[in-house]
C-alpha cells in the first residue's frame, strides 16, 4: 500500500468520526472488525511455492487484524472502510472501501419490482463460500483450504433476494462489474470483469441445506507488465502476471453446505459455519479456475474442499477439512512454462480443537498437513504446520 493511500485510508477514518461529531443522525461502529493473536510454526515449507502461509514466520505474531469502520447515514445507506493491520503494519490490498444502498429501486420508484441493493467501490467480490470466512476468526480452522479462491476489486455490485417466492426454496441473485485486475484503484482495461452468483435455501427449517453457483470472467487482460495484467481473482495465493500476451481468468464454484441442527435451533446459513447454532455444519465445495486463451494455451486449477465442523457443547468444538488443487497445463507457447506454472496435485489436510472463551472470542489449536508435488521450483514437500491462536471479533 502506497503513503499516498495510507494517508487516505487515515483521512477517511477521521472524516468518519468528525461527521458523527457534526451530524447527530450518523452513527458509527467498528463491527466486523477482528484480530487473532498467538503462536504459529509453519514447518518446513514457509517459503514454497503456491501456500497462503507467507505470513507466518514459526513465532509469536498477529497474523490477522482488519479494523473496520461503519457510518450508517440512514436506513437504507451505510459507508464502510477497512483496513488491514496484520503484525501491526498498515498495508495490503484487503482494505475495502465502499458505499452501500439497499433498496435502490425502490427509491426511484412507487412499487418495485424486487428488492435491489447496490454496492459500489472497493469490496470483496461475492465468490463462492469460503471467500466469507477465509481468516482465522470466522473460519472453523486457523488455516484455510489448499486454494482459497478470493478476490478484491472496485466495481458495481446488485443484489436481489427470493426472486421466486412459489419455490419451495429461497433463491439469491448476486452481480457485479469489476475492473478485473490486481491494481487496487487503477484499471488500464477497456473490457471489464464480471461476477455471478446463484444461492438458495431451503425454507422449510427441516430441511438445512443450501447452495451457491458462482462464475467469474477477467475477460482480456492487456499486454502489460506489473500488476495491471494480473487477475484480482486470487487461487492460492499465486502470482498470475503474464506479461507479453493478452489472456483471461475464467472460474466456477458449486458449493453446498448442510447444517445439523438440535431442538429447536434456528437455522442461519449466512452466518459462517463457525458461528452458526446448528450442532454440526458440514460443506462441500467444487471448482475450475483457467487461464490463458487457445493461441498461447491454457492451465486449469480444478479444486475440491470437504469441512466440517461439530459442537461438542456450547464451549468446546472440533473440526476438519481436507482440500485439493489438481493443476495441468496445457502449453501452446512460452508464456506456460514449467517453472512458472507447476501441475501436479497440491492437498491440505488441517484438523482443530477450540473452546469458545466468550460470544465472540475463541481460542482455536490446529494441526495442518500441506503435501505438495515434485516440480521444476521446489521438491516433493510433505510440510506440517501447527497454530494456537486467540481470536476475537466486534
């Protein structure tokens, strides 16, 4: 993150509260904020190619704090910033700023067809399940799966809610327009990504399962080096810049997740699994990311994630997930080379305890094994990781 954005970053969090100061109907909270604290020994593989555990230096450290700021102006507009504080540093590219509106049809007209909410700036882009929860406070396990599709970007995001109500199932509409690249706040690219997402649920409480179906397309990313000609739609955390052709990122994911409920627990799939009620959750997910185009070839990521998680009791839990990522490549010319885009099988296999300290603090212990291939950049890698961490939200 440059000076000039951090300085912006800082204004904007002043500009919040002096508005809040001058204007009595605006209120300001911090909710969404987080941080996770303790001990984590990444094993032998802190540096190997293609894990999310750059972080993580086998010592004490705080390897997740996001401070959040929320001003509601009215009912129906709220302003958000976010940025991230990890191991006491501002920096990154997961800060978000944005504006949301809900019911803007609604606004402009008598009766509205459906209720539409509009979300414009700088957000987390609505793709797949995973996205929700991929941090250690949210997520059911310190680590998150082996891919860890996630994405970042400045756009214009509409969603809908129950557009068919004779269904015996609620079903959610989610689209944006996005820049498409990894350059926070600048964009060279006549062509502009989108995202779709489908999700349902279930109405009958009997029944707790529900689904998403989500799609990106970067479209074509320019000729260009640096950071413009990068996806903002990250897998595993792997630079994608291929610079000197024009190529595109198109992925899909199907999740399901069922919850296990007791009694009389209500169910909330829109909370993450590790805050949800239900006595156990488990979920599924399956996807595609390809780059390339035909003339230059094309590398496929096809993924696979089961989790779950069970409440021992209203303190103590235990969870598992195992994942994978099976990379080919499908080389047409030299911007797919062996050593920038290793195929093989990457899979990760992560076991927890916890016990829930409070409403929402948590203290979570995990045992991680990440089994990497044999490639041209590192050899075959069986790495062990284990975390204890204190994690707290508001």
């Amino acid at each position: 993150m440059s000076k000039v954005t951090i300085t912006l970053c800082l204004m904007a969090v002043v500009g919040l509260f002096a508005g809040q100061v001058l204007a009595g109907d605006v209120s300001i909270d911090l909710k969404g904020s987080r941080m996770a604290a303790g001990y984590v020994d990444p094993g032998a593989g802190g540096a190997v190619t293609k894990t999310d555990n750059a972080n993580y230096v086998g010592s004490f450290n705080v390897p997740d704090a996001k401070l959040r700021a929320n001003a509601k102006f009215d009912e129906t507009t709220t302003a958000v910033m976010r940025i991230s504080l990890n191991n006491g540093t501002v920096g990154g590219t997961t800060e978000l700023l944005f504006v949301k509106v809900n019911d803007v049809l609604g606004k402009i007209m008598e009766k509205a067809p459906l209720p539409l909410t509009a979300t414009v700036g700088r957000m987390k882009v609505n793709f797949g399940e995973e996205t929700w929860a991929n941090n250690s406070i949210d997520g059911v396990l310190v680590t998150t799966s082996i891919f860890n599709v996630n994405s970042y970007d400045e756009g214009l995001q509409l969603d809908t809610t129950d557009l068919v109500k004779s269904l015996p199932l609620i079903l959610n509409a989610s689209f944006a327009l996005l820049n498409g690249n990894a350059a926070a706040g600048a964009d060279t690219n006549q062509a502009k990504a989108y995202n779709l997402k489908v999700s349902g649920q279930m109405r009958d409480q009997k029944l707790p399962l529900s689904f998403s179906l989500s799609y990106y397309s970067s479209d074509e990313l320019l000729v260009l080096a640096g950071a413009n000609n990068e996806s903002a739609l990250s897998v595993m955390g792997m630079a994608d810049n291929y610079g000197g052709s024009t190529w595109n990122r198109k992925a899909f994911e199907l999740d399901v997740r069922y919850d296990l409920l007791e009694g009389d627990d209500k169910w909330t799939p829109t909370k993450a699994p590790f805050l949800s009620d239900s006595k156990a959750v488990v979920r599924l997910a399956y996807g595609n990311v390809t780059d390339g185009e035909a003339t230059v070839g094309k590398v496929t990521n096809g993924y696979v994630m089961l989790e779950g998680i069970y409440n021992i009791n209203d303190k103590w839990y235990a969870a598992l997930r195992y994942s994978y990522n099976d990379a080919g490549a499908d080389r047409a010319s030299t911007m797919f080379t062996a050593a920038t885009d290793p195929t093989g099988k990457w899979t990760r296999t992560s076991v927890g305890v916890g016990t829930r300290l409070s409403g929402n603090t948590a203290l979570k212990a995990e045992y991680t094994m990440n089994a990497e291939p044999d490639t041209t950049l590192n050899p075959e890698i069986d790495n062990d990781q284990v975390a204890l961490l204190i994690t707290t939200s508001w």
